[in-house]
C-alpha cells in the first residue's frame, strides 16, 4: 500500500529556509507527478507547487522564485525547499499523489520571530 509521509517542518524565523521531504513508501518507483499543497489556519487547502512526470515544475504565484519542488530518481523522495520565508507561509504542509488522490498527514511550517 502507497503511503505519504512528510518530514522537516518546524519553526523558523521570517527570512529563513526550511527544506520538506515526502517519503513514499510502498513502492520502489513512482513515476506519478507529485505536489505539495499547504492549509493555513482558517484558510483553504492550495496548491503550492507540482512536479510532472517529466520533471517540469509549476508554483503558485506567491511560491514562485522561493519555492522549489524537486523528487529524487526513484520519485520515491520529494522534496520542497523553501528559502525567504514569510509569516504567511505558516500553514500545514502536505504531500498529494493526485494519480492515487493519496495526501499525507502533513508538517507544520511556522515562520515567526
């Protein structure tokens, strides 16, 4: 059975960097396109940023330029580094498998001073 597992959240000061990492687990190989999506208190769950089966990238606007979404050969790892982060960023950080409509449980990234 394919599960999502995130790790790498915390909590980090305005203007810092956290790297989120999703292991899939289940499976050897994953060539599925991937994502992370993120929920903040009170707000609805968006779509941060996607990674394709033939690796090519797209981000939110407000992600775009300090967000990136890379996976590892397998695609069994992926991975969301994010630098210069803002107090809006604080939000439940989640992994999606959309091919599969599998999520994981989620990391919270706080960024506050």
């Amino acid at each position: 059975q394919v599960q999502l597992v995130e790790s790498g959240g915390g909590l980090v000061q305005p203007g810092g960097s956290l790297r989120l990492s999703c292991a899939v687990s289940g499976t050897t190989y994953n060539p599925y396109a991937m994502a992370w999506a993120r929920q903040a208190p009170g707000k609805q769950r968006e779509m941060v940023a996607v990674i394709n089966t033939d690796s090519s990238t797209s981000y939110q606007p407000s992600a775009r330029g300090r967000f990136t979404i890379s996976r590892d050969d397998a695609g069994t790892t992926v991975y969301l580094q994010m630098t210069h982060l803002k107090p809006e960023d604080t939000a439940i950080y989640s992994c999606h498998l959309p091919t599969l409509n599998l999520w994981g449980q989620g990391t919270q990234v706080t960024v506050s001073s």
